[in-house]
C-alpha cells in the first residue's frame, strides 16, 4: 500500500492512518480556520527534509467567514505574527500551525461632497481595532461641514467622528460622510 502525500513525499505500509510514522517527513505544516464560519481547512503540507522549501496551501476549502475577506495565513491567530500570501513559497525550520487571516475593508464615500476625495478604503486585520481617516483628501460641501462618518448615507445609521480611535467592526462596512450646516461666526469689530 502507497499513500501519496502533499509535495510528492510517499509513504508505504498497511496502516497509513494518524498513528502512521512518515518515514522521511521532517516538517508538518498544519491549517486553522481562525473562526470561519464555514467551509473547510486545506489538507496538512508535509516538508520531506530540513532545508525543503513547500507550496502553502490556498483557500482550496473554501472557507469563509461572514463579512470578512480571505487573506491569506498568518503564523499568529490575531494577525500579528508573519504573514504568508495563499500559495506562497514557505521554507519551514519546523512544525507550524499557520491560521486563515481574515480582513474587512472600510470604504469612505463623498456623500455629495462638491469638492475634494474621499479618503483611501483601509483594511483592517481580524478583530483588531484601528483609527477611522480624517479628512485626507479634504472634502468639502458648499456651505457645510464635515460632522462625522456615518453607516447610512441618510444619516440615519450609527454615526462615528472622523479619526475616531479604537474602532472595530464585524465585516466590511462603507462610512459615507456626514455634512451639517456651516456656523456663523460673528464679524470682528
């Protein structure tokens, strides 16, 4: 009996199940999920020897959590070790658990701005909180001001100040600008 292996590496004998010794398998490279919500985590990557470089594995299982983006493995359950491109050549120095890393995008709309740019979408890395944008790319609205961010382009959602700090959320998520009317400020004299 011959059991074929990721990489090319075979093993024989009767029993090839989990109490099994892989007779020339230096390295196990193994995949977690890291909270997905459904599909399954690829199969182990095994290394033949010291040295060998492998092929990651890619979202083959097509795994997926709710609100969230693929991307890619991340030696740290939070995203806050090494990151590794699905694919990626990888040259282990040992046995490693690689976790799925998920990312959500924050789009910022104009909301009918008259001039200036709605700041760059950021990509935020799992669970982690971040600092909403300022007004980079100075928006700006006739007679108005810029009042905040918020989850509605009516205004009528949850509403979060430009370069609010410590900010989470659970998926992708577009913050449309917020315009209130200009104060009158009273003429010097």
């Amino acid at each position: 009996y011959v059991a074929l292996l990721t990489n090319g590496v075979t093993t024989s004998g009767g029993n090839c199940g989990a109490a099994a010794e892989l007779s020339g398998i230096n390295y196990v490279i193994t995949y977690d999920s890291n909270t997905a919500t459904s599909g399954s985590v690829p199969s182990k990557t095994f290394v033949a020897s010291a040295g060998s470089s492998a092929t990651l594995a890619t979202n083959s299982g097509t795994l997926a959590r709710a609100g969230y983006t693929f991307g890619g493995w991340n030696t740290a359950r939070d995203g806050s070790g090494t990151k590794y491109a699905a694919g990626a050549t990888y040259t282990p120095t040992g046995d490693i658990t690689l976790y799925a890393q998920w990312t959500y995008t924050i789009t910022y709309n104009a909301n009918g701005a008259t001039s200036g740019t709605a700041p760059l979408p950021q990509t935020i890395i799992g669970d982690t909180t971040t600092t909403l944008r300022n007004n980079t790319g100075s928006l700006a609205i006739t007679r108005g001001v810029l009042l905040g961010w918020n989850t509605s382009a009516d205004g009528m959602g949850t509403t979060y100040s430009v370069g609010q700090t410590g900010f989470s959320y659970p998926g992708n998520l577009t913050l449309y600008a917020m315009w209130g009317p200009a104060t009158c400020t009273p003429a010097a004299g």
